[in-house]
C-alpha cells in the first residue's frame, strides 16, 4: 500500500468533499459581506442563520446562543476570561490537570495574575473524582472547566454530573467539547454546560473555524470586540469556513453509523495488536471512551522510534495531542496518570471515517514487524 494511511483524526480530519461543495460559492460568487444592507450580503446573512440553527440543533441549544470564532482555542479562552470578568470579586477556579493547551494555557496565566486553580487529579485510567470536585469547590470559585473527552486517551468525563454539581452551587460551567462532537450525543440543557466550545476540524469541516455556546441569560463580555456576532465577537464572519462547518454539521446529523463503525473497526484493531504483540497496554477508561481512539504502548518499545519506522511506510499516528507533540516534555496527561513512560511510551492512533478494515490490515502487519525489530535491537 503505497498511499497515505492517516490513524492521527483527533489531531485533525480530512475535509469532506461535501463541505468543501458547500464552502466553494463562497469563496467564488457569493462574496458579499453578511453586514452589508442589500440583498447580495443578506443572503448570506440568512445561509450564516441556517448554519446556526443546525448547530443549536446538534447541541440541543437556542440559535441566538451560538457564537462563530475563529477556533475553539478561542472559545475556550474567551469562556474563561468571560467568566472571570462576570465575577471579578472570585479568585478561584477549577479544573484538570489534562485539559487541552488552551485551557491549561489560560489557567497559568491566571495564576501569573493571582487567581487559584485547582487542577483535579486523575487515576491511572485518567478518570477524574467528582468528591474531590465538590470538596474544591469553595465560596471564591467562579468557574468549574472540564473537558467532556480527553483528546488523549480518549476519555468520556461525567459532564451530566459535574454540571449538576455546578449548578447546584450556582458556578458557571465550561466544557470543552472539541473531541466529543459528533461522538457523544451532547445536550447543553441536560448536562446544564453554561458555556461549551467545538471546532471545525475536528469534524471533516476545515481548520479555523470553531463555535463558543453561551447559555443565554449569562452576562457577556467578548473578547473581541466589534458588531458581528450580536455584538459579542467582532470580525467580518468567515462565511465560507460557517458553511463548510454547517454542511459538517449536517452530515453529523444525518449519519448516526459512524460511531458503531469507528468502535467496531478500533476494538478490531485493538484484539488484532494484543493477539500478535506480546506486552501491550492500553491506557485510558475502557468503559468511556470515544469510540476512535486508543492510546497503546509496547513494553521497552519508544513512541518517537516507532513513529518515524510507521512514518517510512506513510503511516501517520501520533505521540500524544498535536499541539503538544513538538515538544520533547512527556505528555502531561499520560503523566497525570502517573504512566511509566519509560516502559511503556505510548502512541495514539485515531481514527476516522475515511479509515477501512484494509489500512487498519497493514499498519497491524507493519507494526507487529516494526514492534519485532525495536526490541530485538535493544
Ligand atoms: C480537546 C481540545 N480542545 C481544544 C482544541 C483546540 O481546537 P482548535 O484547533 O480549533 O483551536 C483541541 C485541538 O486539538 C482539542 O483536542
């Protein structure tokens, strides 16, 4: 097999031709500025509604919630600095120590400037406590952020749960939804999620597109300011990219499959490993998990030596989340669940809807040889 094999989805997807369809009258004939008071603009304005009225669909949510940004970084930090701002009298927040860079970013910051955060431990599944999330939570905490799965391990976190935590002590809530969209059925109302990001590309829409819900009713102050958005995210909307990512969307909803095909053709992968490759261990919760991801190690083998071997053969996985992978720091999940790395340096390997059971044939053949080679030569 001499094309690309590409296992590495949550740290990007393919666009789906559909959407890259959906997207082109934007970027060719329909042009017009979505602000602009005749019909060529309005008309864009009115396919830019449409868009949002799906997405308040796939999150059980009102129209007038969803904010177009250019990411989910910057949703995820235009959550945290609003919810900072809405309560300024407070100091500390809560979160865990596997969030994504932009969260943990943001939460380092704060600190600098004297806020408190507590980051919730995990255990070695990297599963979160949710007593030691109540036994955190003090009269001073303005926000509780906690991802609903981990792009890592793949981990599904108890978002029903700790949003009725939330609630209960009347603390906003902020989830980072960006691995769960379109994998775990998500609704803002039931998980009581005050403010909740996703992301174009996590999704077979294009990179730098991404949404911020805001439960309406939660006072707002953006972090760029401008009349787009209702006022609450300025910049000229990137109306192509909002329709490739409502065209996305749509599929999501239309196409319920998937996700039995990804589990099933991942636990394949899994047992095929396992029953050709002696010393193996998956990290992660077996009972939650998203149903693409499997983050594996094999014992005395190393991630990056494994990597450039599959690379040789146009496999591409990855050593932990993107973001992080160009750094030379261990993961600080894998860390957080205390994981020996030495022995067991992990890949993660992701899939996605454009994988077949024939890839998944070759990289298993490619690997048990590659496996094979490294720890014959130590
Ligand atoms: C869990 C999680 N949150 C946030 C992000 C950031 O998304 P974006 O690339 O749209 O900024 C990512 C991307 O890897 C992610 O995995």
């Amino acid at each position: 097999m001499s094309q690309k094999i590409y296992l590495d989805n949550n740290a990007t997807t393919k666009c789906d031709e559909k959407v890259l369809d959906a997207m082109l009258p934007y970027l060719k004939e329909q042009y017009g500025n979505p602000s602009s008071t005749y019909s060529f603009g309005k008309d864009v304005k009115n396919e830019i509604m449409k868009v949002r009225e799906n997405i308040a669909q796939l999150l059980h949510a009102k129209e007038n919630e969803i904010i177009f940004t250019s990411c989910a970084s910057e949703s995820n930090v235009t959550a945290i600095m609003n919810a900072i701002r809405m309560n300024s009298n407070k100091k500390h927040i809560i979160t865990t120590k596997v969030e994504h860079a932009s969260i943990m970013e943001t939460m380092r910051y704060l600190e600098s400037i004297g806020y408190m955060i507590t980051y919730l431990s995990v255990d070695s599944y990297g599963r979160i406590d949710l007593e030691e999330l109540k036994k955190s939570i003090t009269e001073d905490t303005c926000l509780i952020a906690i991802m609903m799965a981990n792009n890592e391990l793949g981990n599904i976190y108890p978002i029903k749960e700790i949003g009725k935590i939330a609630k209960e002590h009347h603390i906003l809530f902020h989830c980072d939804s960006v691995q769960a969209i379109g994998k775990v059925p998500v609704d803002v109302q039931e998980m009581n999620i005050d403010t909740l990001s996703l992301s174009g590309h996590k999704i077979n829409a294009p990179k730098g597109i991404g949404v911020l819900y805001v439960r309406s009713g939660i006072p707002f102050i953006p972090l760029i300011f401008g009349h787009q958005e209702d006022n609450r995210r300025g910049g000229t909307e990137n109306v192509a990219y909002i329709i490739g990512l409502g065209k996305a969307v749509e599929l999501l909803l239309k196409d319920r499959e998937t996700n039995d095909q990804l589990k099933q053709l991942r636990d394949y992968m899994e047992t095929e490993i396992q029953n050709h490759i002696d010393d193996v261990m998956i990290y992660g919760d077996f009972d939650n998990r998203l149903p693409n991801t499997s983050n594996i190690a094999f014992q005395g083998v190393q991630a990056d030596e494994l990597l450039l071997m599959l690379e040789s053969f146009n496999i591409y996985v990855s050593t932990g989340s993107a973001c992080n992978s160009k750094l030379a720091e261990p993961s600080h999940v894998l860390t957080a669940c205390h994981a020996n790395l030495e022995e067991y340096s992990p890949i993660r390997i992701s899939l996605g809807k454009y994988n077949t059971k024939e890839e998944i044939d070759f990289f298993v053949k490619r690997l048990i040889n590659i496996v094979g080679m490294l720890r014959r030569k130590k």
